[in-house]
C-alpha cells in the first residue's frame, strides 16, 4: 500500500533512496529528502506491507497533466517480487487523470512496467 512520506519515515526514506544511483552523496540525498519536505510539486509516497520496502517519489507537472517518477526503489532482499510495478499501478489507480512519465534515471525501469 502507498502511503505517503512524514519526516518520522525520514531515515527509512533515505535508506530507500540511497539506492537509487544518483542519490549516492550524502550531502544530495540530503538535499532532496529536503525537497521532497518542502517543494508543492513534489511528492514521496512509501510503498507499506508489513515494514516500509520501497518509496517512489514524483513531480507534478500541472502544465503537462503528467506526473514525472523522479525516484523509484526497493529495499534489495525485496526485489524481483514485483514491487515496484505495484507502486507504478498504485499510483495511477491515485491519479487516473495524469499521465505518468518518467525521467532519465526511472526510464528503463518504467518502460519495463506492464501498467505505464
């Protein structure tokens, strides 16, 4: 289930996005855990079965109609289990009237997924 980001998920969060590889630097994966905090346009949903094992983070683009993934990760003794096309599928069943696009760094993962 998705639910979204609180900053008492903060460390969970980043954990999460630290995998992604260009969320290596502590010093970035600081500042976009920030941006995730603070900027309208983006936001961090984390993907919930009985622990917290991936998130996914979009951009709005209200001028697109569009939802950008920014970020997609599962915790690694997680992966292969279809994971992250559920949080693909969760998120278009929450926004059935954006399209959902993805970005240089999740465009090889979304254009594996079944529901995009």
């Amino acid at each position: 289930m998705l639910i979204r980001y609180k900053k008492t998920f903060e460390k969970i969060a980043m954990g999460l996005l630290s995998f992604m590889p260009t969320e290596k630097d502590l010093k970035k994966l600081q500042q976009t855990i920030k941006e995730y905090e603070t900027e309208e346009d983006w936001q961090l949903f984390l993907w919930k079965e009985e622990d917290i094992i991936g998130l996914i983070g979009v951009l709005y683009q209200n001028d697109a109609n569009a939802l950008v993934i920014q970020h997609i990760s599962v915790n690694p003794s997680h992966r292969f289990q279809g994971i992250g096309k559920k949080m693909v599928k969760a998120l278009r069943e929450m926004y059935t009237d954006k399209e959902i696009i993805s970005n240089e760094n999740t465009a090889a993962f979304i254009e594996k997924c079944d529901v995009c």
